[in-house]
C-alpha cells in the first residue's frame, strides 16, 4: 500500500511537471517574438532545450542510481522552476535561451521519475505502473496549453510565472512527502555502480532487448514528431481549421493516448508478451500514417489521428517495461536516462525532417513519418526473438 501511495505522489508530481511545461509551449512564439524571435529563432530554442535534455538525462538518471532519486528530482523540479521565472523576467533573447538550456540541462526528471517507478515494480505489473506515469505525463500536456491560453489574458508574463509557481510545489511534494526508492542501504549494496561516461550512449545500445528497445522507442519518437508537424500545417493550410479549433483537435490526439495507457492493466491481462502488444500497436501506427498521407478530409483524417494516438500510447509502457525487466537494478536510473536521450534527439530529428519534406507536399510528411514507424516494426521482430 506505501509503495501505491508514493506512486500516486509521484503521478502527482508529474501532472504538475508536465502541466508546467505544457503552459509555455503554445507561448513561445509570441512572447519571445516582442525580443526579435523569427520562427526560425523559435526552432533553435526549441532544439537548445532537447539537445541539452540529451546530454543531461544520462548523467541525471547516473547520479540518481548513486546518491538517490529525491534529491536528484527535487533539484531537477527546481532548475526548472528557476528557468521559467528567467523566461519571465527576460529582457533579450540571450536571457530566453539561457533559460531554456538551464530547463534542459535540470531536465532529467523524467527519467528519474521512470527509474523511481522501476524501483517498486514487478515485472508483472510494470507495464501497468508505467501506463499510469504515462497518462500523468499526457494529462499535464494536455490541460497545460489550455490553462497557458487562459492564464495569457492577465499579462504575457503571466502564465510563465504560474509555471514557475507549480514546478516549486513539485519540488516540495518530492521533498516532504515522496518516499526514496533508491535508499542508501540499497546503493551500498550495488557497490558495482560507476561514473557515468558519454561511451554509454553507444554501450547500452548494445545490450540485448534494451538496446533495441530504446531505439525502438527513438523510432516511434521521430516519426510522432515528425507526424505533428504535418498536422499542424495539414490542418491549417488543407482543412483551414481556426487556431481554437486546431487546440481542440490536438487536445483530442493527447486524450486518446491517455485512455490507451489507462488500458494498459487490461490488455496486458490479454496479452502477456509486452513486444507482442508494441509489435501490434506499431502496426496500427503504420496503417493510420500511411492511410493519413493519402486523405483530404476532416473526418477520414481525425479517425486515423485518433486511432494512432490510442495505439501510441502503449509505446512508451510497453518499451519502458521491457527495459526495467532486462535491466540491472543498480542501473536503473542511467538506462533510463539514456533511454530518454535518444527520445530527445528523436523530438529534434522529428521536426526537422518534417521541415525538409514540407516543401515536396504536405502529405509526404505522413509518408516519412509511415517510413520511421516501418524500420521500428521491422526492429519489433528483432526485439520479440530477444526477449
């Protein structure tokens, strides 16, 4: 029962986190547009953050196995609360890309809240513990731009200091009332844990079952991020779909995923073999893009985005068990981070490929995103004979 009870102080902390970051990603653009941000501006700030999340995962996740996960959270939350009251209180664009290499360099939240859920899990209801840290996370994504558009109305600072407001309470939540998974009795007995080093970026790729996972998981992660710009500008250059309209849409996308993790205990019921569930999901992830870069219509495009954002959802769970369950419990916390690098460098990659295939046609966008999802089906194959 405690250990039920920190997880849902942890899914706590993470709606908070997410809806934080949720907030100032409809923002961006026109608050730091008043500082002479062009939208090309707005891409290197967006790429500045996921490169430094890239570098700072690893090592966050690393330190974590090593002197804990509360306070390498706790420092986490609170970098980026620090981060959004310099968004705030910024002057020129060098303070606004300060503030968002400081968000991802203190960025490593998630994988220590992955390596925190890993800590208390059995195989048996790990994929169940992840579904929910991951519906935790969509949720906050979700209600986060709206209460960003809401909050925008009473001042453009506004919203940014909110941000900063609810990642500080994040940050007390896991000081006072979230319990240690890793405590120090335990790391003293996994003395073999060692210093993170960059070679583990290319040496866990290497383990069975992990490595393919996580990449895998890049993959899936490239091709969903390739697939949103394509929505964006399919929706508002063919379907001529009103910015409010657009919010709704996309808010519908992040829900069906949410559900789909929800389900996550059912299905697993159903079906035991995890690869097997991602092996299904990403074939149903491949007919709706493929099917979307041929359609025109409202309505045959919102049933193929609503049918890839369910069967999306399973990834990350599903990946996310299947990495613990082959995992060493003393490198819980780096292969996590690790894990959550390549994801990064996947939201970078995503969006700039889209960018170059844009100016073949708006449906060709799809059909890239349908060619990444295909080489991690391919990779599914590989990883069900792993496992």
């Amino acid at each position: 029962m405690k250990k039920d009870k920190n997880l849902w102080i942890l899914v706590l902390v993470c709606i908070i986190n997410s809806v934080g970051f949720g907030i100032i990603i409809p923002l961006l653009y026109s608050f730091s547009k008043q500082y002479g941000a062009t939208p090309q501006t707005i891409g290197l700030l967006t790429a500045t953050f996921s490169i430094a999340q890239f570098v700072a995962t690893p090592i966050f996740g690393s330190l974590s196995d090593r002197f804990g996960r509360k306070p390498l959270l706790a420092i986490s939350l609170i970098g980026t609360c620090i981060s959004f009251l310099m968004f705030a209180g910024a002057r020129s664009l060098l303070i606004l890309f300060a503030a968002r290499i400081l968000d991802g360099l203190t960025g490593g939240n998630i994988s220590v809240a992955q390596a925190m859920v890993s800590d208390t899990s059995t195989p048996a209801n790990r994929a169940k513990r992840f579904g929910i840290l991951g519906s935790a996370f969509g949720f906050g994504f979700v209600i986060g731009p709206a209460i960003g558009g809401l909050l925008n109305k009473f001042g453009a600072q506004v919203p940014f200091f909110f941000a900063a407001g609810i990642a500080l309470v994040g940050a007390l939540l896991t000081i006072f009332l979230l319990k240690e998974t890793n405590p120090p009795d335990k790391r003293k007995a996994n003395k073999t844990n060692h210093k993170f080093s960059f070679k583990s970026l290319i040496t866990i790729l290497k383990m069975p079952a992990i490595g393919t996972s996580i990449f895998i998981g890049f993959l899936l992660t490239t091709a969903q991020f390739t697939m949103l710009i394509g929505f964006q500008t399919f929706s508002v250059d063919t379907l001529k779909l009103s910015p409010t309209n657009i919010g709704l849409f996309y808010a519908g996308f992040g829900i069906s995923g949410i559900i789909m993790q929800l389900l996550v205990p059912y299905i697993s019921k159903l079906i035991s073999a995890k690869s097997v569930i991602l092996m299904i999901s990403t074939v149903f992830c491949l007919a709706t893009m493929i099917l979307s870069g041929f359609t025109a219509t409202f309505v045959l495009f919102a049933t193929c985005v609503f049918i890839y954002g369910l069967f999306n959802g399973l990834r990350n769970p599903m990946l996310n068990a299947i990495i613990a369950d082959h995992n060493d419990a003393s490198r819980q916390g780096e292969v996590m981070g690790v894990n959550q690098a390549y994801i990064s460098i996947g939201q970078t990659l995503g969006p700039i490929s889209a960018g170059l295939v844009t100016a073949i046609s708006v449906h060709s966008v799809f059909w890239l995103a349908s060619f990444y999802i295909l080489i991690a089906l391919l990779f599914s194959f590989r990883l069900r004979a792993k496992e």
